[in-house]
C-alpha cells in the first residue's frame, strides 16, 4: 500500500456561544426550566439514578478512574465488573436491566452536568 502519508487539516475548535443576557422574564423561563427538570423523573427513578451514580463513583474510587466526566473505557469496565459480581448462590448480583439502570444513571449524571455523557460512546452502548 505504500503512498503518500495522510495528512489531516487542522480544525479550529468553534468558539463558546457566549451566555444571553438575563432579563426578568428570562429569569422565571430559567426558574420554570429547573422545575420542569426536577419534575420530569419520578421520586423512584431519581432515588435509583443517584444510587447508580454512587455505585459508579465508588468503582472509579477503588480502580483509580475519574467519574466525571467518564471516559467511555471506564464505563466499559463498569459494566464488565457488574457482569462479573455474583451473588452467594454463584449468580450474578446484577441483571441486564439493573446494568442499564445503572448505565442511565450514569448518562443523567453526565447530561446533567453539561458534560458528554459516555454510555453513548459505540463503544460502550453496544455492550
């Protein structure tokens, strides 16, 4: 195959949107954005959300990884340690559905902390 080497042009990165200026009524839009926020998941789904990020968090902690924002590898690893855990009968601790819940509670984390949320890396969404 040998040719001439790729060479790949260089990009500048987009400049940051700069924030609007606020004005009394984009003031309550903003504060009826945030209920409309707390509101959209119910009690029970926050409550598993939270506790995923917590379980998350605490593999990163004990492996050394970053939590936020994510690297889609740790994600990956992160669900390769559930898909491993068994419990005291030799079956695994966690089933697909609560890896996924975990997965969303990662996502929301991410998303919420305007960051780019890992669990959609092809990497990582194809597990």
């Amino acid at each position: 195959m040998g040719g001439s080497p790729v060479r790949l042009a260089a990009v500048e990165a987009p400049e940051a949107v700069p924030e609007p200026e606020i004005n009394d009524e984009l003031r309550e839009l903003e504060a009826v954005s945030l209920d409309l926020e707390t509101h959209t998941l119910s009690a029970n789904t926050r409550r598993a959300y939270e506790s995923a990020w917590r379980s998350f968090e605490e593999f990163c902690s004990a492996h050394g990884l970053e939590p936020l924002p994510a690297h889609p590898e740790t994600v990956r690893w992160y669900v390769a340690w559930m898909s491993m855990q068994l419990d005291e009968h030799g079956l695994p601790r966690f089933s697909v559905a609560t890896i996924r819940q975990r997965l969303a509670g990662v996502a929301d984390r991410h998303l919420r902390d305007g960051v780019l949320d890992p669990t959609g890396h092809r990497g990582v969404s194809g597990l």
